[in-house]
C-alpha cells in the first residue's frame, strides 16, 4: 500500500474515533448514519476546504505542508506518537527502502545485556528480537530456541498459543503490541518485510487483522505488564524502553519489578534458577 492511501486510512480511522459530541457537534440517529465527524466537520475544524481533505482521504493529494499537518493534528487531537506517524506517511521526500537492511547489535551492548541484573532485550525494526540476555529469555519467550526470522514480538504474541497462557491481560497487551508495530511502520512504510509481516499476522491473527484496522498508534515507552511465567508463577513487572542514541531503530527494553513485592521476590528466584548451571 501507498503512503498516500496509508494516509488516508489513518485520517479516516482518526475521524471516525472522535466523538461529536465531546465537540458540541449533533450526535442523534437521524443526522449521523456513521460514527465520528463528516468530512465537513473536519475540515471546518482543521481551517481547510472540504475538497482538499477529501483528497487526502481519497489518497490524491501530495506535498502537504506543515500548517496543514499541524491543523489535521489540532483537528483530531493527535497526541504525540500519532502526529508523528502523520509526518512520517505525508513526508514528501521519503527515502525509500529497496529491501529489509539486516540489523546488528554491537558486541559491547550484548555485554552490556549480560550484565543487567533484569530481564532485557533489544528490539529492531517492527519489534524484531536483536538481542537478550538470560533472565530476559527465561521471562517469556525461548528467544534461542526461535529462528532468527520469527523472532518477532507480533508474530510470537499473535501466532503462538501459549501468548495468550503468559499473558493474562492478553486484550490490553494485544493492543498495545498492534499500536507500536503501527507506530514502527510510519517510518519505513515502503520496506517490503513489513508488508509481509502484516499479511502473515493477517491471515494467522483475526484478532491482529481487526486491531490493524483501527490504525492505534503509539510508540514503546514503559508501562506495566502481568506476565505469568512457567518457573515462579505471576509477576507484575514494569518496563521502560530506551532509544539508542547512534541507532533509532533499536530499543533497549528493561523490565523490573517494585522493590520488596511479590514479584521482585520471584524475579530474584527466576534469576537464581537461571544462574544455575544445571538450566544453562
């Protein structure tokens, strides 16, 4: 798919999640047939002609300047992650992406992962898995035992039965996953892996294929997550994601868990099992 038809998803699926009424706008049956606002309405909103933002709709309209993107922004109350997805699919002069680049991780970050005592990874582009470190595999996912190409947060939590066992707030999780993966593809849209990674998660996932639809961005950052792991059982958990300064695309993900609770007891005997020989 195009940018500009990408463009024009996203718009449509930002229009029709807002709510007419939080605008002061008629909301009864008889005057509104779909949900969110008309065409019209946000135009009027964004300080546009109705023709031009149906171009953009429409996927006929290119070069859009940064007045209009700032007003589509206000107009829709983009919050930061999504405006930025906005830039990315309406930028004029995208570089573009004959085929997928192979990511590397430096020697000294692995070594870096080795010596956290934290569950860790580091995730590429479309949350491929880069690199990890023990207690990071031990948390969830076997990493080591993955081939390189499905080791894939979207595909392992969409295509693997025992996501759903681990996770126990699966719904919640499954949107968050489905919104970064969405945030991660504005900035290359043209790479033909994303293209077919979405068709595998599409056709594996009706869940994935539904929450795709609704076109939820928002980049990895931190938050909490319940995770049920085979060896100590629950864990509540806290993550906190950190961009690499000299490599954007890879993130530094660390988990950890609240001093003295429950959780950061079993995190310390999940540690304890891993550093022992006979499970090495």
């Amino acid at each position: 798919m195009t940018d500009t038809a990408e463009l024009g998803d996203f718009l449509k699926a930002r229009r029709a999640a807002l709510d007419p009424a939080d605008l002061g706008l008629p909301t009864g049956f008889n005057q509104r047939r779909v949900a969110g606002l008309r065409r019209e309405e946000l135009a009027q909103l964004a300080g546009i002609s109705v023709d031009y933002y149906t171009r953009l709709e429409q996927g006929r309209a290119r070069n859009v300047s940064d007045a209009v993107l700032e007003s589509l922004s206000r107009a829709l109350r983009l919050h930061r992650d999504e405006e930025t997805y906005l830039r990315n699919l309406a930028a004029p002069k995208r570089k573009r992406v004959a085929r997928p680049r192979a990511q590397r991780v430096r020697p000294e970050l692995q070594t870096m992962l080795n010596a956290l005592h934290s569950p860790a990874f580091v995730f590429g582009r479309y949350l491929d898995v880069l690199a990890w470190n023990s207690l990071g595999s031990a948390l969830s996912f076997d990493f080591a035992a993955c081939a390189p190409g499905e080791r894939n947060i979207p595909k392992m939590f969409f295509l693997d039965e025992n996501a759903r066992e681990m996770h126990p707030e699966w719904e919640t999780v499954a949107k968050e996953v489905v919104a970064n993966l969405r945030s991660e593809s504005g900035k290359y849209p043209d790479d033909p892996y994303l293209a077919q990674l979405v068709g595998e998660l599409s056709l594996g996932s009706e869940e994935f294929r539904k929450l795709w639809a609704k076109h939820t961005v928002r980049e990895k950052a931190h938050a909490w997550k319940v995770m049920i792991n085979p060896i100590v059982g629950e864990l509540r958990l806290r993550y906190e994601t950190l961009r690499l300064p000299d490599d954007p695309d890879q993130a530094l993900v660390i988990y950890t868990a609240e001093p003295g609770s429950d959780s950061d007891r079993a995190l310390g005997l999940l540690a304890s099992w891993v550093a022992d020989p006979a499970h090495a």
